[in-house]
C-alpha cells in the first residue's frame, strides 16, 4: 500500500510517497523533480543530491548566465527533459533553455492511490504536460504524457535524468546495458576525459584519450580518479540498464520504451570537472533515457544525427521509465569516505 503525504520543505510544498520497500520525494512546483529516493529496508537514498540540495522557495540569483542559473535550481535527484536537451538554442522564435522548459515548470498537482499526476501547459513551446509518479512494491515509475496544443508541428527532444550516487555509485559499481553502441561526445573537450573524443564504439570497450589504451565503461572509477565522461548508448536492443554494486548489494534497474526513447546518455563525474560548479567534488552517475542526442541542444541534434522526434499539431505522445530496486543487507565493509555530489549534464 502506497502512503501520499505532503511535507513542507524550505517553502516547497514537497510531496512524499512510500511503501514498505521505497519512499519518495516529488516537487511539483519546479519540474516534478523526484528529489529523493529511499530504499526502505536498508535506509540508503539512491538519487544524488547536489551541495546545495533543495535552495529556499524564490532564492535570488545573480547570475545572467542560463547555465549557472539552472545549475543553481538543480537539487540533483531525477528530472525531465523537454523540449530541448543540452545547450540551450534559439529556435520557433525563442530561446529553449538548458535541458528545456519542463525543468523548471511549476506543476499543478492531484494525488492517486499509488502516487500523484501533475499537470502543466507550457510556455515557450505549445505542449500540455501530464506527468505521473508512481509506486508499486519495488518500482517507481515516472510516466509522462505531452500533447502538441499547437497549429504547426514541433521538433523536440524528450528524455529523463535520474542521476545517482553513493553509496549505490563507488568504485565496486557495475553498468549493465542493452545497447550494442557507445558514442562518446564530440564537443565536451574536458581536462577529465578518459574517452577518445568523439569515437563510436562497441559496449562496454572504448577508446581512451591516450593513444591504444581502452576503457571499460561499465565500471565506475574511484571519487579521486580525476575522470569524467559523457557519452551516448545507441541501438538498443530494448530500453534496458542497470546499475549494480555487488559490495553493497544493490541493484537499479531501469525499464523504457526504446521505440520513443532508443538512446540513453551516460554521464559519469569522479572528481574530474575543475572549477564551477563541482570543484573536483564530484561523484555522480547518470544513465538517462532519451529520444535524441547529443547533448548540445536540438540544432546539434538535426545537423549531427537527426534524432529529433516530430510531434504534429494534436498529437499525443506517452512515454514511462520505470526504476526497479532490489537491495539486500551489504557484508561488513571497511568505512569508506564517498561524496554525493555531481553536475547535471
């Protein structure tokens, strides 16, 4: 049986949602982040949280820069992507910012027997918005719904980011994926990357920055490795990745359509980004469905790989990921120092 209470948390009307296996916590009035995911028996949360986690309700920001102020509203957990993914771009007329408008939308909200659904129209771009987060046993579900209210079709891209960290995410953890494909980004020119820039590859084997070294990409390495990573899983099999650490004896799977969403973007922080935001504190891993990529903004999408989806005037498209949980008591280990802390990329 599912529990929906709501909670007040800095001036946010947060709403939480738990059974015996999982608790959660949603925000409908800025994207309808899931904050917090809590596997019950073990006590551990699993999504990463930003340093700043949850800022005050109508927090000032100085910063003219849209990056930096989407940075400053990102309390980490898991978040939608719409319209846009990436950079943000000027196209229709106006400016679709940083991983889209949804981010940051204000939803109006019910609650249902096994969760809630919110609901919200959009400004920049003419869609309406139904977005459902459900519990059942193991498994939350988001659900979201997106309807073309406009006259004129829309180019868009569509997907969602959980982001995790430790003790889920450590130097023990494996990636699991149904995905043949690895591309690694083509822009992200870091002092951190491991990854030969820009290289299609086969999973889980890449190409390193050094010439003739690979790299196992479904292994995380340790917070003081200095790395990042961001890259594409492509061709998927079915929408299918999980991420185990066997230490602790946790698993995450996620489930999805890989018809509307056949990619998903890896992103991966181990003390490598240098200067804002993470100041090499950085220790997050992101498996993220996704309808397109890269992750530069849908002009670099419909120049470079034209993943792009078309949604005509009245059309309805659905699509659902579904993050299943199975935990069990770790072995005695000895204590290790793990930071939860990472970048929304």
């Amino acid at each position: 049986m599912t529990q929906v209470d709501v909670i007040s948390r800095r001036g946010w009307e947060v709403v939480r949602i738990a059974n015996s296996a999982l608790a959660a916590e949603v925000l409908p009035g800025k994207g309808g982040d899931v904050l917090s995911l809590c596997h019950v028996p073990l006590g551990v949360e699993l999504l990463w949280q930003s340093p700043w986690g949850l800022r005050a309700r109508g927090a000032a920001t100085t910063s003219e820069d849209e990056e930096a102020r989407l940075i400053e509203a990102y309390p980490g957990g898991w978040q939608s992507v719409f319209p846009n993914g990436g950079d943000a771009v000027t196209v229709y007329g106006v400016r679709w910012g940083m991983h889209g408008e949804v981010w940051l939308t204000p939803f109006d909200w019910t609650p249902l027997e096994s969760g809630l659904e919110m609901r919200a129209r959009l400004v920049r771009s003419p869609f309406e918005v139904v977005k459902r987060v459900t519990l059942e046993d193991e498994a939350l579900t988001v659900s979201e719904s997106v309807t073309n209210a406009g006259g004129e079709p829309i180019e868009v891209m569509w997907g969602q980011h959980p982001a995790f960290g430790a003790p889920l995410i450590g130097p023990d953890t494996i990636i699991e994926a149904h995905a043949p494909s690895f591309v690694v980004d083509d822009v992200l020119d870091t002092p951190g990357r491991d990854l030969a820039l820009g290289v299609h590859a086969s999973w889980p084997h890449v190409p390193g920055r050094i010439a003739g070294e690979m790299v196992d990409v479904s292994r995380v390495p340790p917070l003081d490795a200095g790395v990042d990573r961001m890259g594409y899983l492509t061709r998927f099999t079915r929408g299918h990745a999980a991420i185990r650490n066997p230490v602790f004896r946790l698993r995450v799977d996620l489930d999805w359509d890989a018809a509307v969403m056949p990619h998903a973007w890896y992103w991966l922080e181990a003390g490598g980004s240098g200067g804002f935001p993470w100041y090499r504190s950085a220790y997050v891993l992101a498996i993220e469905p996704a309808s397109s990529y890269p992750a530069q903004g849908i002009a670099a999408v419909r120049a470079k790989t034209s993943t792009q989806l078309a949604i005509a005037p009245g059309e309805n498209r659905t699509a659902a990921v579904t993050l299943t949980v199975t935990g069990d008591n770790p072995e005695p280990q000895p204590e290790r120092r793990h930071e939860n802390r990472g970048r929304p990329t």
